[in-house]
C-alpha cells in the first residue's frame, strides 16, 4: 500500500479549478493586451538566428529550397502552438508547460518540464548574452573602434584564440559587455511589465523593421536564375553525411527550428494579461505565423540575390547584400540584431521568473525566494535578481558551447509533453471549458508529440548524454527537496 501510495504522489495532479482561481488571486500586474503578448512572442522568436542559421542552412543543406525548410519547422512548430493555446485558455497562469502538465500528467513530469525550461530560458537567454557581445564588437568593428580581447571573451574562449593566432595568452579575461547586458536587462525587468512590454515593443519595431528592409530591398536584386535548381540535386560527402534534396531540406528544417524557439514564452505571461483565456492562444498562433512568413521571405530573397554556395556561413545576409553591391546595409542589419538580441533576452528572462513563481506557489521551490511579488514593482524581485546573477556571471566567465543544441533539447520535450496533455486532457475532462479548442484532434496533438520526439532523435550523441544528466540532477533536487514540501502532499498521503 506504501508503494502504491507512493508512484500515487509522483503522478497527483492539481485541478484545473485551483489554477482557474490561482489566475483571479495572482499579485502580478495585469497590463498585457492582445497586440502586447504578439510583440512579446515577435520579439522571443526573431533574433540573431535569422542573421546566422540560415547560411549555414542553405549553404551547406537545402538551398533555394531553404524556404520549405522553414515551411517545415514552423509547421513543427504550430503543432505544439496549437497544444500551447488550447491549454493557456483552460489554464491561465503564468507556468506554461510545467502548468499544463501539473494539471494534466503529474507532479513528477511537471516537474521535469520545469527544470527542462532552465535550458530552454535562463541557458537560452545565457547563450544570446555570450551572442549579443560578438554582435555588439561588429558593430564597434564597423566604426573603427576596437576594444582589447581580455574585456570580449571568458579566460577559456580568449586563450583559445591567443593560440590561434599565436601570441601569449592574457593572465585575465572576461565578457564584459555580456555581463553588462544581462544586468541592463534585469534592471529593465525589475521595474515592471509595462515597462518591460515598451521597451520590448521597441526593440521589436526595429528588427522587424530591419528584417522587412531585408526583404524589400533585396527584391530588387533577385537573379531568378539563383533558384535554379530550386532543389539541388542530393550529394554525400566523405563521411556519408547527406547533402540538399529532400534529406538536406529536412536537415536544414532541424537547423532552423531553432530560430522559432521563444513562441512559447508567450504562455508564461498568462499571469499579467489583461484578458488571458482569450488573448494568449491568439498571441501564441500570431507570433508564429507572421515569424514564418517573414523567415521564408528572408530565405527566398537571400538565396535569390546570390548563389547560395558564395553565402557566408557566419554573416548570410550581411554577405549576400555586400555581393549585391549594397555594403552599407552591414551598418542596418548589425545594428538591428544587436536591438533585436536584447528583446530575447528579456522575454527569456520574463518567462524563467514567471515558471519559478509558479513552482514556488506550488511549493517545489523556496516561496521566500523565487515567490516573492516586489510591493511596488509587483514583479518577482528576488527571482529575478538570482537568475540575473547567474546569467552574468555565466556570461563572462564561462564558454557557452553546443548550449543551443541542450536548450533546443529541454524546448522539444516541453513540446511534446504539451501536445501529450492536450491529448489526456481531452480524453480525462471532456466537459472543461475551452475557449480555444485545437483543431483537427488527434492528429494535431499526436503528430505534435511524433514531430518532436523525432526531432529530438536528431541530435548528437553528447548532447543527448548531456541532456540526460541534467535530467538526473533534476530528479535528485525533486526527491531531495521538492518532493516532500509540495502542497498537493497532504491530499495524497491522507
């Protein structure tokens, strides 16, 4: 009876009726509309991965036909968007995926999910602040201006490079402007939502602006003869890896997939929209799809205005324009993905607090911490203040490699396991209000669920090990700590 009393507790649920009150009691400010959730999903999504993954992409793999890939991963992708609003309209709170599967799977894959989400949000946004500091040097490149090495990279990173070129490595090193950034952003977060929403609103004027000139200019540029082949015929190289046809499009789709990471943040804010069951399955589904169309439109024009096998693989579109003859557009899009890697980190930020407040309401994390509300600010002070702390000083001191692979990995899980709760959901409480219903049920929820675990399959054989033993610190903290303070405790050990 123990036993079973026992594998009961890892799998309790909390009632969708406690997180429908939960979400009328929250201490957050509710100041996010419609259009405001859109832009805080625009701005998660778009950043520098458009400026970089797709040389990689449509050189190497797909390319013309690069645009299918991204046809192929925002399909991907907008089957766990539609998993996303059907349950941010059943369960509008501020947890996302760990909420969503609280109320549906159980306590122990709820909290798997969130301390998967530590990768995908506090590592992702991390890893933009390492990618914001090579920006933000470009841009000062671009002016002449050059700061010594010591003050851009981690003591690992700089002495790697001092070999490279071989001079002596420095006795000191560290990623200032990375630190610097994180701690702007955490300042910018402190202070509120309404804040944060202006400023990310700004933020994302910008890039998108700068991805629309990408694309309207380049219109004029176009050599259809670029297309040609528009599906390259397959080619292996020397290690049997598969290059273009439809293998190397769906290769490149794995690739790019990671340029939609950040749609799901929008589920975080549940807690401060105004009108949340309405308007974040709205936010969710928009976001992604006005980031699809401007992804193909960047691919088609870039593998248009050149050749795709003379893009540069580090810096596409700045390539592909100064092989057009239009240099000085290098000025424009630097500058906008340096803006535009600001508005991710706070929305990766904003989204990792709002999940810790959640696990700490539910007791799996210390309330005096991570469920502490600011008394003016109402924003989740301490928690914020903590993962800014870590995040910068991860940022200067620590090499940030094959993170992105690892944070992709904690993302396809959370989507899987959404996909999965919309389907035991449907099944276990047919008579739930839901004001957003996904369509086609089964098959968006089970081709969620087969997408994702297949895109999962696909990565390397060390990130794989790597993901597993985060997975095992995860189940240690759980069983050593959480485990036994969970408010749901008492109603199953009674």
């Amino acid at each position: 009876m123990a036993e079973a009393s026992f594998w009961q507790s890892l799998f309790r649920t909390k009632p969708v009726e406690t997180y429908q009150k939960e979400a009328q009691e929250s201490g957050l400010r509710r100041a996010l509309g419609r259009w405001s959730l859109v832009s805080l999903g625009i701005g998660a999504i778009i950043g520098g991965g458009i400026f970089t993954l797709t040389g990689v992409a449509a050189k190497l793999y797909a390319g013309p036909a690069l645009a299918l890939s991204f046809l192929i991963a925002g399909f991907a992708c907008l089957l766990a968007a539609l998993a996303y609003a059907e349950l941010a309209s059943i369960v509008p709170v501020e947890g996302s995926a760990y909420a969503y599967s609280y109320a549906t799977v159980g306590e122990i894959i709820a909290w798997i999910i969130g301390w998967n989400l530590i990768l995908e949000y506090m590592m992702g946004a991390t890893t933009v602040a390492v990618a914001w500091s090579g920006y933000f040097e470009k841009l000062l490149h671009l002016f002449n201006i050059e700061v010594p090495k010591w003050l851009l990279n981690d003591p690992y990173t700089a002495i790697k490079k001092a070999r490279e070129v071989g001079i002596e490595p420095p006795s000191f090193s560290a990623n200032i402007p990375g630190f610097i950034i994180s701690w702007i952003v955490v300042g910018i977060l402190i202070r509120g939502i309404k804040e944060t929403a202006s400023t990310n609103n700004l933020i994302v004027f910008i890039k998108v602006g700068a991805v629309l000139f990408v694309i309207l200019a380049g219109l004029f540029f176009i050599n259809a003869q670029n297309w040609k082949p528009f599906i390259p015929p397959a080619e292996i190289d020397e290690i049997g890896n598969v290059h273009y046809g439809w293998a190397g499009i769906f290769t490149a789709a794995t690739i790019v997939f990671f340029a939609y990471i950040g749609f799901d943040a929008v589920s975080t804010q549940a807690g401060e929209a105004i009108n949340p069951r309405r308007d974040v399955p709205f936010a969710i589904v928009a976001s992604l799809l006005i980031t699809t169309c401007l992804y193909i439109g960047v691919s088609l024009v870039l593998t248009g205005m050149v050749p795709y096998k003379s893009l540069d693989e580090r810096a596409p579109v700045a390539s592909a324009f100064a092989g057009a003859g239009v240099g000085w557009a290098t000025y424009l899009i630097t500058f906008a993905a340096v803006a535009g890697l600001i508005s991710v980190m706070m929305v990766m930020l904003l989204g990792q607090t709002r999940i810790f407040l959640a696990m700490a309401r539910d007791g799996l994390l210390p309330n005096s911490i991570f469920g502490y509300i600011h008394p003016r600010y109402r924003t989740p002070f301490r928690s914020t203040l903590l993962v800014g702390a870590i995040m910068s000083l991860t940022a200067t001191f620590v090499p940030i490699v094959n993170v992105s692979e690892l944070t992709s990995l904690g993302t396809l899980l959370a989507f899987t396991l959404v996909s999965l709760s919309v389907f035991i959901l449907r099944i276990k409480r047919p008579e739930l209000e839901r004001p957003y219903k996904a369509p086609l049920w089964p098959v968006v929820s089970l081709g969620g669920v087969a997408i994702n675990i297949f895109l999962m399959i696909q990565a390397r054989r060390e990130s794989l090990i790597a993901f597993g033993i985060w997975a095992l610190i995860g189940l240690l903290v759980y069983f050593l700590y959480s485990r036994g303070r969970s408010k749901l405790r008492s109603t199953t050990t009674q």
